[in-house]
C-alpha cells in the first residue's frame, strides 16, 4: 500500500493505512471483549504536525526520524492509544511491566498485530 493509501477510522476519525486501520479495528474487539476501552489519542500526522510537535515537546515526539516523512505516524501505520481513559504520562513514558493497564493494554495490541514502543508505552506500530 502506498503512503497515499489512507482511510479513515470509523470509529476515531484517524487517517491510517487500511491494513493498519484493520489492525486497530482488530484491538477495539480484543479490548472490548475483555472490558476495556480503547482510546486513540493520536494516529496520522501531517509533516507540518509532526515538525510542530517536535518544537513543543522534542525528541519523546519522533524526533529520531529525519525526515520527518521517515517518521510512523506521518507514513500512517503508527498509533498512540490508551485504555479506560489512562493519561499518558510524558514525564514517564516507558513500560511499566508492573503497571497492570501497560501489561493489558501491550497484549490487545500486539494481539492484533502492533508492535509496541517500548520508550511510549502507549505508542504501538505496525512493520512494514
């Protein structure tokens, strides 16, 4: 699928790559199932959000991809989400193997086919 290929999320309104969007759709029936909520609080970004972004907060916010098109949630097959309305905690982003929500909320994800960020606890991609 191209970069070019995006849909949007019916139930969130985030542009993804529709493999991608599949996958997510797959994570809110895991989380679903069990009783959870699950909440994107980001996907898709414009270059000009990610460069904004990357002012207002660093490098937490990709800043190790340059340039910024290299960058997952710009290519569209990156997503930050949380469950039951958890915070993301900026100041400590890392898992936290001993943080119940992190453990469940790790596993829908990778059940579905995501791969987590290990330094986002809430940031979850698919490899291309």
């Amino acid at each position: 699928v191209s970069i070019g290929s995006y849909v949007n999320c019916s139930a969130t309104d985030c542009r993804l790559r529709s493999d991608v969007e599949k996958k997510l759709q797959e994570a809110y029936r895991y989380a679903d199932e069990k009783g959870y909520t699950l909440t994107v609080v980001s996907a898709y970004r414009t270059v000009e959000e990610q460069q904004k972004l990357h002012k207002k907060i660093g490098d937490l916010a990709c800043g190790s991809f340059t340039p910024y098109e290299s960058c997952p949630h710009v290519r569209g097959i990156a997503v930050d989400v949380t469950l039951n309305g958890m915070e993301r905690n900026l100041g400590k982003p890392d898992y936290n193997e001993t943080n119940d929500l992190h453990r469940t909320l790790r596993k829908i994800m990778e059940n579905a086919g995501f791969n987590n960020y290990n330094h986002e606890y809430w940031h979850f991609y698919v490899n291309e």
